[in-house]
C-alpha cells in the first residue's frame, strides 16, 4: 500500500476514497499513456479559439473607430456599457476554461498525465493580464500541451510557438524585419519599425536552453530575425494584417513574408539559409534536440517530482531517456517511474496550492466546482493561467511554505468542507488515502475535533496532505 499511496499523490494528483489502490503502481502509471484523453468532455462548451479571436476583433474595431472620433456622437453611456460587457465576457470564458480544467483534474483516469500537463503549462507560461490573454491563455494549455503531453518535445515546442496566446503575450505581433518590405517602407515614410526579441528570447531562456544553455545575444537576435512574420491572423491589429490572407480563420497562426526579415542566419554556430516560415521552424527543430535543452528539461521535471534538489544521478538519468529517444516525452516518463529516489516514503514535495486545491477536492468527492475555482485559486495565491511572468509559478518549496500562504490554506480547507456533501469520517478518510502513512500526531488530532467538519479540514492541512 505504500507505494500505491506514493504513486497517487506524488505521481498524480491524490486519491479518492472510492477508489481501489493500485496493486502494480508502476504498471498504473504506464497504463495512463493510453488512457489520457487530450480532449475530455468537460471541455465541450468552453469558447473556440475561432469565437474568441472573432469578439477581439469586433472589439479593437469599435475602439479604433472610437480613437478616429467616428464613435463620438454616441453617449458615455454606452461606450461604458460596451466596455463593461467585453470585459465580464472574457472573465466569463476565462471561469469557463479553468473549471473545464479543474473538472478534467477530478474525474481523469490518467491523473499522472494530468499532472505532466499542468507542468508542461506552467513551463510554457503565458500570463492572461489583459483582454485578449485572458481568453487565450487556456487555449494554450488545450490546444498545444494536452495534444502532444505524450508526444515528442519538439512538437510541443513547435506548437507552443505558434500559438495564439504565446504569440500574443511576447508580443510577437510588433515584430518588423528592419530589411523586410513592409520595415522598408515605413522607414521611407520616416516611421522606423524594428525587431522585437521577446519572444526569441524566451524561447532560448525558458523554454529550451535554458539560462546556462550556452547561448548569448547574438543568438537572440538571430533567432528573434527568423521569427519575424509569424503572427496571428484576424486579430485586427499590429502592422501588417492587412497582409493576412481573407481565407486564414481567425486566431490560427500566420505567416507574412511581408514582415520577415530576409537573409541567412546563425544560431549557436549553425547556418540556416533563407526559408521563409520553415527557418524559424528549423532553429526550433534543433534547440529541442540540443543537449542543454535536455539537461534544462530533465532538472525541471526532477524537481518537480523530486524536491528542491533533486539527485545529480536522477537528472542524468533523464536527460539520457531524453537524448537517447529525440526527446520523447513518454520515454523519459518512463524514467521517472523507474527510478527509486521518486519510491522513498519520505516526503518530497510541498504541494502548490493548485495541487492541493485538486487533492483536496478528490479527497472530498468533489467531481464539479466549475463556477468557484478560479476565484479559490486566486484567494489561495495562484491564479491559473496568471503567473504575471514568462517563468511561470516558481516550483519550489520556499515559494508556498510562507504563514499567510499556510493560513490561506486552513481558510481553504474550511471552505471546502463546509460545500462537501456527504461527508466522510475523517479517521476513515485518512486511512483509505494514506494507510499506515498517517502518523499517530495527525490521528490524534483529528480524533479530538470538536466535530467530523473539524476533522475533516484538519486532515486537508496535515502534513501528510500538504507534502507529497
């Protein structure tokens, strides 16, 4: 039972009392390869990609018509009206997508890949602090991480780059190739427009290399040159989307070669020749089957699953699964599964409060708490898809560990419980998620609550739960 209880809270995402501790764990968590659905049910409804990018549209067409005084005679009132209805319709389809997530985190067969899911999310973070992002920034973890979580790390790395929401939040769209037709142009009218090396560096910082991964600025200006015209069709704004093809459906990934900066270029002492889209494509085909972008991949995902500081034997361990198979991500799952540092009992990990939020939830029965989620994991200090940083939340320790994020927690713990229906047994409870793992302090203090309610929340902020 100790490595069941081990596979479900440190591999996935907690137990539930109704369900059967695996006999075989490494056997339970390979299975979830093919029992992960990338589009589960709970996602019908939550608003398309096309939808979203079609209201954007609308919306920075009536402000420029507004700022051109053609929206001058209308009232104030209105105006407001309007501005206030966009705004609570991206909250909306916001609440809409992180209680899609929540609910696919609760009910999953696969809750190991779930996990690899929100860990890959929060590796390629984009941050919803305005309109367009807002409603964006869960298509990313939808549309470009859940499709190729099991999948090799090149096509995810493609995938995320081109993405709306990532393309969006490194302000991809302002990028001018200085030397393209369009950069010509404007610098003939006396309007310089330039490079933006956002999102190439990035890529080279957080996404693939990493900080130490051998690169220097000449390589984020050479990759952030290749980038130029990759852009996003039908938004209605940045230079040069009138070039945008009629037929390209709104929100999908375009490319102008009217803003690419042309010429050869030179990445980390490799040559890419004039290839329109395809030489970005080519610099990012290779930075995933770099050897820093597998050593950077591996101590992250050791991290997560191992502590603050995880083994040197471990990460090694990782990064050659990850070279050996050109970056297969289920191989270097694999990995992980077969190796003892993650099978000791000692605990590991302090859960951050969207783990805990999900533990909690499953631990109590809760299968539905779309229309609150978003709020709760705001109140408890982070709020999805909003890390207000390209590095995401930070996955240590030190970060959650404070006392006003543990009381945040207590607060939390009461709440749930207090919205459970049918509650169970506490000291029943404890035994059926961590068996003989439960130690007799936490057993005491749940057996002197002044009532199962009390008991209940006390076992949500015990260390047995809060660690993993």
């Amino acid at each position: 039972m100790s490595r069941a209880v081990t596979a479900l809270n440190r591999f996935g995402l907690g137990a539930r009392p109704d369900e059967r501790m695996p006999a075989d764990p490494e056997r339970w968590l390979r299975r979830q390869f093919e029992e992960f659905d990338p589009r589960p049910s709970e996602f019908d409804g939550v608003a398309t990609r096309t939808a979203i990018a079609a209201e954007l549209a609308d919306w920075y067409a009536y402000r420029r018509q507004e700022r051109q005084g053609e929206g001058a005679m209308a009232p104030a009132s209105g105006r407001n009206e309007r501005a206030v209805a966009f705004g609570e319709s991206g909250k909306r389809m916001y609440r809409e997508m992180v209680g899609a997530r929540l609910e696919s985190a609760l009910n999953d067969d696969a809750p190991f890949v779930e996990r690899l899911v929100h860990f890959w999310a929060n590796h390629f973070a984009v941050s919803g602090d305005n309109s367009a992002l807002l409603r964006f920034a869960g298509l990313l973890e939808f549309e470009a991480i859940r499709p190729h979580v099991l999948g090799r790390f090149a096509n995810m790395l493609l995938a995320v780059e081109q993405h709306p929401a990532m393309l969006l939040y490194l302000d991809q769209m302002q990028s001018i190739g200085p030397n393209s037709m369009f950069g010509a142009r404007a610098a003939g009218r006396g309007r310089e427009r330039g490079l933006n090396e956002n999102l190439g560096r990035e890529i080279l910082e957080l996404h693939s290399l990493g900080v130490d991964g051998g690169y220097d600025q000449a390589d984020v200006t050479e990759l952030s040159r290749a980038l130029t015209g990759w852009t996003v069709g039908g938004l209605g704004r940045g230079p040069g989307q009138r070039f945008v093809d009629s037929e390209s459906r709104p929100g999908d990934f375009v490319f102008l070669p009217q803003l690419h900066e042309p010429g050869s270029r030179r990445l980390l002492g490799r040559a890419y020749p004039e290839a329109g889209v395809g030489q970005a494509r080519s610099m990012l085909a290779d930075l995933a089957a770099h050897p820093s972008t597998a050593n950077h991949v591996a101590t992250k995902l050791a991290r997560h699953f191992a502590g603050d500081d995880p083994p040197a034997a471990l990460v090694q361990r990782l990064v050659r699964a990850y070279r050996e198979s050109d970056g297969s991500l289920p191989e270097i799952y694999q990995a992980l599964i077969d190796s003892r540092e993650l099978w000791v009992e000692t605990p590991l990990k302090f859960k951050s409060p969207w783990e805990w939020s999900v533990s909690a939830m499953r631990a109590l029965d809760q299968t539905r708490f779309r229309q609150g989620i978003a709020g709760f994991s705001r109140q408890l200090g982070q709020a999805v898809w909003q890390p207000r940083s390209p590095a995401g939340f930070p996955d240590s320790d030190a970060h959650w560990l404070g006392s006003d994020a543990l009381m945040r927690r207590v607060d939390g713990a009461q709440r749930l419980v207090a919205r459970a229906q049918n509650p169970a047994d506490p000291r029943q409870l404890a035994a059926a998620l961590f068996g003989e793992r439960m130690s007799a302090q936490t057993l005491q203090a749940i057996s002197r609550a002044e009532s199962p309610g009390q008991g209940l929340a006390l076992l949500l902020v015990s260390p047995e739960f809060l660690w993993r």
